[in-house]
C-alpha cells in the first residue's frame, strides 16, 4: 500500500515549482533569489518570447522573428542585476518593517510619556486643591472659635451695660 501512494505521489513531487513560495518580510531564512520574488509579475512584465528552438541567424538576412539579440555576457548581466534587484527589494522589506516597528515604538513611547504628565499634573492639581480647601477653612474658621466668642460677648455686654446707663440717666 506505501508503494501505491509513493507511485500516486512521486509525480506530483517531481513536477511541484521548485521555487515555492518567496516569503521577503522574514530575515532568515533568506528567500532564494533565483526564484521570482512576490508580485514580481506586477513590477516585470512577462513577455512571450519567440520560438524555443536554436536557429542560426545569417549576416544580412532578417531574422525569423521580431526581438532582440544579445550577447551571452549581456544576457548574464541581466540575470545577475534581477538577482540583484531581487535582494534590494528584500533588503528594502525589511527596512521598511525595521522602520515601522521603531516609528510604532517612538508613538507608544510618547503617549505614555504624555499620559504620564497628564496624570502627574491631575495628581498635582488635587494636592493643590487640598492645601487650598485646609487653608479656607483655617482662614473661616475665626469666627466660630471660643475667643471670639468671648470678645463679642465682652463687647455686647458693654455696649448693653453702657447703653442701659445712658438710657437710665435721662
């Protein structure tokens, strides 16, 4: 029964991309730069080239169909600058999460450094706030205390001892 599903599975294992998918927003592991990169097919067009099979062009008579022709240290220097872009846009990637992850970090930081001194001055405006209401009652308290009690009943006895003699003298 192994063997079966190891003959079912074989060729479907053989012709599977060998690429896979790239993924650019992890550092490690690196992608394989010889595989095309996400999207690429958005940022290079794929073109439909001419036939597959090697023909030999003659000096002076036109080719079998429309292209261009390269030299083969051209055609590498192509490859090698996709590759290239290949690793600039990975490296880019990155960057740009590096990046976002440091600006995210400086927006928490300065919230709650904000928060911090909002709650720091709440905290000061109430002790303010205290001292403010103890000294109020301090400051309105005079009234009801036991000298002044004293003081407006020797000064209310007086004026009545006085006033009853000035009537009383008449």
């Amino acid at each position: 029964m192994r063997y079966l599903v190891l003959l079912f599975l074989l060729p479907k294992l053989a012709l599977a991309d060998p690429c896979g998918p790239q993924d650019y927003t992890k550092e490690k592991p690196a992608p394989n730069f010889e595989c095309p990169s996400p999207l690429e097919e958005t940022l290079v067009p794929r073109l439909e080239h001419g036939p597959k099979e090697s023909l030999k062009l003659i000096f002076n008579k036109p080719a079998p169909w429309e292209g261009i022709l390269m030299d083969p240290d051209r055609v590498i220097q192509l490859g090698l600058r996709i590759t290239g872009l290949r690793r600039l846009r990975w490296n880019d990637t990155l960057k740009c999460q590096d990046t976002i992850k440091m600006e995210r970090q400086l927006v928490l930081d300065s919230k709650k450094a904000d928060l911090d001194l909002l709650t720091s001055q709440r905290e000061s405006y109430k002790g303010q706030l205290q001292a403010t209401q103890k000294e109020l009652e301090k400051a309105q308290k005079w009234y009801r205390s036991w000298t002044f009690g004293l003081i407006v009943g020797v000064v209310t006895t007086s004026a009545a001892a006085v006033a009853v003699v000035y009537i009383s003298r008449k």
